[in-house]
C-alpha cells in the first residue's frame, strides 16, 4: 500500500483545505467532527445586566452576546472546571470580562459588537459591526459579560467552523478536506487543535484496550 500523504492546497486565516492522500476516510472525517464539536473556543456565556430600558428582554439579549465570535488565543485560558481558582465567577485564566454601556440621546441608536470593552486586550469580537440592539432615544443598555471556554458539544456559540466539509479528490485515494473559520480561531489553529485532539483519543484508546484481559478460551 503506498504511503500517506497530506498536502495543504489552500490557507488563510479564515479557510483551509487539505488533500490527503491514502489516508482512511474515516480518520479524516473524524478530524472534522472534532474540528466541529471539541475545539475549545471563547464565548460569551453570562450576563449581568444592570440596565436595560430597550424593547428586547434582557435574555434576548444575552442569546445574541453569546453568538459573537470571539477571538481566542489558543492555550491561554483553561477550561472552566480544570480552573484551580474553584470561583464560580472564575479568574483571569478561565473567563475575560466584557462591558458595555451604550444609550440614544436624541436619535434612534444601533448598538454594535464595537462597542463591547473587553479586560483582556486580546479578546474582542471578531467584527466591530455586529449588531446586538437598536436603541430608540432615551432608551439605554449596560451590562457586564463574561466569556469562559467551551466547545461545540456543549453549545453552538462554541462552534469555531462556520463550514466543515469532507469531499472525494480526483481518485478514490485521495480525500479532501475544508475548514471555515468564524474568526474566533484560525483555519489552521482549527485543523492543529483538532489534530491534537485525534490524537489523543487514539492514545487512550490504546491504553484501555491494552489493559484488557481476554479469557484465553475466548
């Protein structure tokens, strides 16, 4: 059986495509599943909100926080329950705090993903112009958020692909793969974690099946 390959056929920050080559199908399906559901992103996933005179409630708008992709740096935080700070509010290796306080004055106001101000100087939405309210005059909106790890298992908001796709190549040998990212992540900062991920799955799955007992008579 020939040797496998993998070739990197187009990158970007926001997409990526690799060709492999004599490798099993589902292994690479297996890395967009991951790439899906179990790389760890940053969202928003609490809000306390200490104004809100708008027409939306106040849990409409703490669903349209959390859908903000947020930039995440790979590696910086921890996941909530692995934290040693054993806070429920959590510290700075496990949540960044977000606020905003926005009001219209004497004209109708578009609140947007700008202006959010983030602790962290390195996690902020990945667009300035995502819109999360109008406000009509007088009408005001503060709160403070915060953004803690999880992954697309847990959530959709924690999703880092906007588009993950497994394809024929040119022969049955050869199998394709694409990755979208929302921005939270990059493309390739996606297919690594994902790829670290597989392989660590394998590796434990070595070790259980290797410490189990067959019955000689089996």
């Amino acid at each position: 059986m020939a040797s496998p390959t993998v070739e990197v056929v187009e990158k970007s920050d926001e997409r990526i495509v690799v060709k492999f080559t004599n490798v099993p199908r589902q292994y690479v399906n297996a890395l967009r599943r991951l790439a899906i559901s179990e790389v760890p992103t940053l969202a928003i996933d609490d809000v306390v909100m200490l104004e809100n005179s708008s027409v939306m409630h106040d849990e409409a708008v703490a669903h349209r926080l959390g859908l903000i992709p947020l930039r995440t740096d790979p590696g910086r935080f921890v996941m909530p329950h692995e934290c040693d700070c054993g806070s429920a509010l959590g510290c700075s290796k496990c949540r960044v705090l977000l606020v905003l306080d926005s009001e219209a004055t004497d004209k109708s106001k578009e609140v947007l993903s700008g202006e959010l101000v983030s602790e962290d100087e390195t996690v902020k939405p990945v667009s300035k112009d995502i819109p999360i309210i109008a406000l009509a005059p007088s009408q005001k909106l503060k709160f403070e958020a915060y953004a803690r790890l999880g992954t697309g298992k847990q959530h959709a908001k924690w999703q880092p692909t906007s588009a993950a796709v497994v394809k024929d190549g040119k022969d049955e040998s050869e199998i394709i793969l694409m990755l979208e990212s929302n921005g939270a992540l990059t493309a390739e900062e996606i297919l690594k974690e994902a790829a670290e991920r597989l392989q660590s799955k394998i590796k434990n799955f070595k070790q259980v099946t290797g410490s189990l007992k067959i019955p000689k008579n089996a």
